[in-house]
C-alpha cells in the first residue's frame, strides 16, 4: 500500500465539510476537542446554531456550570453541541465545526438532528476527530490512525481499512448515519500514552492537526501549539526522569516503536512535513 496520504479537495469539489469532535469517550486527554477549539479560535469560526441540550444530556452526568461576567452577573453554561462556520484562508471548502460533548441519550436522534443541519449546508464529507490511549512513548511522534466510513471510500482514499469491532462512541454512530445518507466520513484517531493521560495533551492535538492539513491541502495556523507541544514533552521528560520504573517502561516503548516500520518516519512523512513548512512561508 502507498503509505502516502491522497489529498481529499478533488474529492470534495466545493461542498462544505464538516469537522466534529466530542468531549468524553472518544476524546482521551480532551486531545480532539481541543483540536475543535483552536481551529474555531484560529479562523474565527461564527456560530451558526445548537441543539437542545435537554433533549441529549444527563444533567447529573454532564452538570451545567455557573460562571461570573465581567460585570458581576452569574450565569449558567449548559452542557450542549454547537455548530460554527468558517471560511479558511487557501480552502475552496466552507468548514463546520461541531463542539460538543458526547450526549447521554437519544443517540440517534442526536445525530439524526446534527445530519439534518450537515445537509442544509450540503455537506459532502464529515471527518470525526477523536483519541485513545495507547502503549505509544510521548518521546515519539503521536500516532494518528485514519479510518474511512466504507470500503469503497477506503480505496479511494487509500486508506488502510478499519477491522475493529467492538463498543463504539458518538464518532462511529455519526459515521453510520453519514454513510446512510450517502455523507462521505472519515475519522481521525490520536494514540496517546496512557501513563500520561490528563489533560491537556498539545502533542496529540498538533498531530490530528498535523493530519487534517494534510487531508484538505491547507495550511492551518498553530499559533502556541508548536511551543506548547514541546513543552508538554519537557514536563513529562522530568516526570519520567524522576521515576526509574516509568523510565525504564518508556525505553521498552522507544524501542518496540523503532523496531516497527513508522510511516512518520518514511520519506513521503519527511516531504509532507516540508510541503506545509514552505506553506506556512508563504503565507506570512
């Protein structure tokens, strides 16, 4: 198989896609939402709509919080899914950004609900962000496994296909109905190290960015993530340090991943890895 990831833009012609992450199961270290947030932060993404939170969430599982406005008042922020827009420099391709949080019930109709809005906009691909913990070393690239919704899509993306089975979050229902309605989906999922699994993890974000740049043949500003990144490395490279079992069972990972044969460490990653370098040149 050609380890080379295949840009989608020809793929998607100038229909919209859609860019969703969820806070909860499949978001291991708050990895992908984050990746949600700053892309909002970075194009300026309007808010375009919400669903109803008291159709989808467990108030005693997810609580409300109460916060303070800058003139004293309290206010009461509920637990919901938000939709934004945003038109990124360089991209033929309107984006929507799902924030959410997994929802506690009424899955289907949830997503039935969030497929309705994707259609009004005439979505043609939705990519779900999502992270795992996983034997992976922070001292290595972050892994990011790319999982299309069908076969056919796989081949045309040339994307290993998935075989897993097994329990599924909000990703893979979205991924179900998306493929009912004929919505292209792919997913993208982040292995983080699992003895290091607070949050936040900017590594594992920077690497799903990494890969949507990637996929949609954009450049997408990083702002502090780079800087962030290394110094999340450097504060668990202490904590390591500090602990000689932690440290020796790192050094087994280190070397179980540089025995394997990486794609981030093939000739097409380092090219990639230039092609954006050169981008981002460009365009400051």
């Amino acid at each position: 198989m050609n380890l080379e990831i295949k840009t989608i833009k020809g793929y998607l012609a100038k229909n919209p896609v859609a860019i969703c992450a969820f806070l909860g199961w499949n978001d291991a270290g708050e990895t992908a939402s984050n990746v949600v947030d700053h892309l909002i932060e970075v194009w300026d993404a309007t808010e375009i709509g919400s669903l109803d939170p008291d159709n989808y969430y467990d108030y005693q599982v997810a609580r409300p919080r109460v916060r303070l406005t800058d003139d004293g008042n309290r206010v009461i922020d509920w637990p919901t899914t938000k939709i934004f827009l945003a038109e990124p420099p360089g991209s033929p391709n309107p984006i929507l950004l799902v924030q959410g949080i997994e929802p506690n019930m009424k899955w289907r109709s949830y997503v039935a609900e969030l497929l309705d809005i994707f259609d009004d906009y005439e979505t043609s691909l939705v990519i779900s962000c999502g992270a795992l913990l996983a034997d992976a070393p922070h001292t290595r690239p972050v892994p990011v496994t790319t999982v299309a919704s069908t076969p056919e899509l796989s081949d045309i993306l040339d994307f290993e296909p998935s075989a897993y089975e097994g329990p599924t979050g909000i990703i893979g229902v979205i991924q179900d109905g998306a493929t009912d309605r004929d919505i292209a989906s792919i997913s993208l999922w982040a292995a983080i190290p699992h003895y290091v699994s607070s949050p936040p993890n900017p590594k594992g974000t920077l690497a799903l960015i990494s890969k949507l740049e990637d996929l949609l043949d954009i450049s997408i500003p990083l702002d502090d993530l780079v800087d962030e990144s290394r110094a999340w490395q450097d504060g668990v490279d202490e904590l390591a340090a500090e602990d000689e079992e932690i440290s020796e069972y790192v050094t087994r990972l280190e070397s179980t991943v540089d025995a394997s044969d990486l794609p981030e460490a093939s000739g097409e990653a380092i090219a990639r890895e230039f092609e954006r370098y050169l981008k981002r040149r460009t365009r400051d």
